[in-house]
C-alpha cells in the first residue's frame, strides 16, 4: 500500500517520534511518506513554529495527496490540531474519495469515538499504533474481519465500532529505531537533522490530577536499556549528521540506575553529542552525583515540570513531591552547570489569580528560565471531573491553546477566577518577566506582533514600555544575525 501520513502545524519544532516510529514499522512491506507541516524549517525542539495561511496549507496537503496518489491516509492528532485535523481530513477526502482514512494520536487516545463520529473517517487507533496499523493494513488489504485488532474503531452496518483494549508495546527494545528519512521536513533539509528527538521510555505511575499521559501511554513505565538508547543515537548521528539530541520522554530519570548508565555510555563511547531533556524531569529525583554526570556526558539543559509555586495548589494537583525536593533538584543541576527551565501552568484546579502570581517570584528566586501553559482540562483526568462539578465550560478544549500566542482563550472559568482575570494573569506573568515575543503569535509581521504587545504592555506604564523597546530592539538585532548566519 501507498501510505502517507501527516504531523499538523503545532505550536512548537520537533519531529513527531510517533510518526517516525509508524514509519519504521510500515515501511518494509509498505511506501510511506510523511507530511510534515509542524515542521516547515527544521528546527530546534520546541522553537516557535509559525502558523501556516490556511491557503498555504491547503495547497501543501493536495499538491502532496497529487503526487504521492496514497490508498491509506493518516494523521496524529494532539488535542489541539483536532479541528484542523478535521478540516484536512475533508480537503482530502473531497479530491480523493475513495483513500481510505485514519487519526491516531494522543486525542484520539482520549476521545476516538467522538472524534470518528464527528469527522466521519475510515478508522481511529487508540493506544500505540505500531502493531495495530500492520494488522489493518493487513486486514484492508485480504478484506478480513476487523473485530480482533485492539485500540481500533471502525464503521460496521453505519455505526461506528469500538474495539476493546489498546495496544501497549511491553519490549521497547524489540521495535525499530524511528525513521525520518520519509518526512518531507528531513528530506527539504538535505536528510540532516540538527537536533535528533529520542523517546527511551513510555508510560507514567504518577498520577498527577491534571495530566493525561497515563491515559495516553498507560499507568506502568516501560522503558529501554541503556545500550539500545545509545546505538539509536549512534546509527542517528551517522545517518543525520545531527550536532545534539533531546530526550522527549516524560519520565525519563524514573530510574536513576538507567540514567546513570546512560551517562556512562555516552561518554565511554564518545559521541560528543550534547542534549536536552525537552519535556521535563522529575527534580526530586536527582543526585548531585548524577547531576555532575549528566553534565559530563553533554547535558546542556533540562526542563523540569513545577506547575505551581502555591503550595495549596501544587499539593491539589498530586504531583507526589513536596517544592523543596525541587528546589534542592534546581540547585545540583545548577551546581553542575547544566541550565534549568521550568514548567509552569495556569489556572490550575484550586488555583486563583494570586496563588498564579507566585511562580514569578519562585521563577526569579531560583534563578530559572520558565514558560507557562493555560491549563486545559483533559477527559478521564481528576481535573476533568473537578472542573465539570466547579467551573462554567466556555468552549470545547478542541483547538484550545495551551501557549505560544495571543490567542489564549480559557476553556472555563470559576466564581473566583473569571476567564478574563485568568487571560489578564497569563499575560501579566510574561510581561513581569521580559517574556515578550510569547505575547504574540510568531508568524505575524514585525509591526503587527510588536504593536499587540505594546497594547498589552502600555498599561504597566513607563519602565515597562521602555524595557518592551529594547527587547524589541535586541530581538531584531538576533534575528538579523539568525539571517546573516543562514546565507554564509
């Protein structure tokens, strides 16, 4: 079969690990393409990626649906990309009626049936999809009964089918390295990949109130040894020719033995490669040792997932850790030279516009970078059902924005925290914190983006206004050297 899947535009670079392990798995017995549009540039992960004109993008998915003529076409689908995800799905279906079609994702984990009756494609696939999508491929090509392949929903007699169970893979180490060589961000690149994303561990035992990842990935942590991490990035860095590596596991120091061979290896094996936790660690699982070797072996920065400095809230949210564990995690990692991030949200379970304000002060106090997410509440996590019972839903969290621009619009709001109370905090932690161009979305003109901020920001008054200019100032100047730097 001609296979093509599809990464749609998000809010940040990074190459889908998903996909890419799709295509591994398919492309001994099938021709895959992956369309990538989240990544128009290759990238750092987690860079700005700017949004697409939706004629741009229209024009991307038929010019390749054209030439590539696929009988299966797929996309991964996040809980924000699931409108656009629908409007693909019927611009391809609308030029080629007769490509049978499929979503598979973390949205569609959550909520698959919904989104099959919604949409009115072919086939979903919730849980992991590697196993799942040779079988169906198998079946559609011997026309063969589709009841016995877990995770898939389908249509039966006019009604769509949910098949019991999903797939979670126990041997990681049993399934091919991802392959990127089909995406059409890899291949506009030459083949070459700065930053190469590597996932070496799935599943979560927390159970952070908020978070959907058990959902997604499952309840128990599955992982891979440390001496198959190392030969993926090995066989990477001799196909890609990548210059770093980043971790987008979500629990990647859960065992701090496999850490630490990691480590080991990477040194021992001189691959001199530096890297990055992308997602977010755990602090209160960190050593000083471990720090210090982390940083020996190339680790240049880490992002670590805080939430909430109120200690009221972070005790709701069930994160199993007290912030002082964190705060003394900070401090090895600082110690040991490595850069450290955090993760922050807002409007949280519990949370108020004051107990939101905290994390400025804990931000400054321990000298970290941070970025902010808008909280969005996820089907079958405790804050779903808290929010159900206590807030007022605004809008569906389909296309919600978690970050990344202006356009932050709260799915809900409570008696003590009003939808325009928690956009006014949103945006007042930026602007406290010199995090201006986050205040914008990054594809709009100069004068475009820079005159919305000013109006957010002229009410701060004078020293404000003046530190927004020279930001603005400064951020051109890097821009212009960015640019300078891409023709030399």
């Amino acid at each position: 079969m001609k296979i093509m899947l599809l990464d749609p535009p998000g809010k940040n670079k990074g190459l889908n690990t998903g996909l890419g392990y799709l295509s591994a798995v398919l492309k001994k017995d099938h021709e895959v393409r992956v369309l990538d549009l989240n990544n128009i540039e290759i990238g750092i992960c987690g860079d700005p990626n700017p949004d697409l004109p939706v004629r741009s993008l229209e024009e991307r998915v038929l010019r390749a649906v054209e030439e590539f003529n696929p009988d299966l076409f797929g996309i991964s689908i996040k809980t924000f990309t699931a409108d656009i995800a629908r409007h693909i799905f019927d611009l391809v279906r609308a030029k080629r009626q007769k490509v049978a079609t499929i979503a598979g994702g973390p949205h569609i984990t959550l909520d698959g049936l919904n989104f099959i009756k919604e949409s009115k494609i072919d086939f979903t696939i919730q849980g992991e999809g590697e196993f799942t999508i040779i079988e169906l491929c198998r079946a559609i090509k011997e026309k063969s009964d589709l009841g016995s392949i877990k995770g898939l929903i389908y249509w039966r007699n006019g009604e769509a089918v949910q098949n019991p169970g999903s797939s979670k893979i126990e041997d990681l180490n049993g399934l091919p390295f991802p392959c990127y060589d089909s995406f059409s961000s890899v291949i506009d690149n030459g083949g070459r990949l700065p930053e190469y994303p590597i996932l070496t561990s799935r599943g979560c035992p927390y159970k952070c109130t908020y978070c959907s990842m058990p959902k997604i990935m499952g309840n128990r942590w599955r992982y891979r040894a440390p001496e198959n991490v190392v030969k993926e990035l090995q066989q990477a860095k001799e196909k890609y020719n990548n210059t770093c590596f980043a971790v987008v596991d979500d629990n990647f120091t859960l065992n701090l033995k496999r850490v630490d061979r990691v480590c080991d290896l990477l040194i021992s094996e001189r691959l001199n490669l530096e890297w990055n936790c992308q997602n977010g660690i755990r602090a209160d699982r960190l050593r000083e040792d471990l720090a210090g070797k982390m940083k020996q072996s190339g680790c240049r920065y880490v992002w670590i997932g805080i939430e909430n400095a109120d200690e009221e809230v972070f005790h709701a949210i069930n994160k199993g850790e007290k912030l002082e564990d964190i705060e003394t995690g900070i401090k090895h990692l600082q110690k040991a030279g490595i850069r450290v991030g955090g993760f922050f949200i807002t409007g949280l379970p519990y949370s108020s516009r004051e107990a939101d304000l905290k994390s400025v002060d804990f931000v400054r106090e321990n000298g970290i970078d941070a970025w902010w997410f808008n909280f969005i509440p996820y089907p079958h996590t405790e804050s779903w059902d808290w929010v159900q019972r206590n807030g007022r839903i605004l809008r569906s969290i389909q296309g919600a924005l978690q970050y990344g621009s202006n356009d932050i619009d709260p799915v809900f709001e409570t008696d003590n925290y009003s939808r325009d109370s928690r956009i006014n905090t949103y945006n007042e932690i930026h602007i406290r914190l010199g995090y201006f161009d986050r205040l914008a979305d990054p594809s709009l003109r100069q004068c475009d983006k820079w005159s919305r901020v000013f109006k957010k920001v002229r009410p701060y008054g004078f020293n404000v206004t003046v530190s927004l200019l020279m930001f603005i100032l400064k951020y051109n100047i890097r821009l212009a050297l960015k640019r300078i730097r891409k023709t030399v």
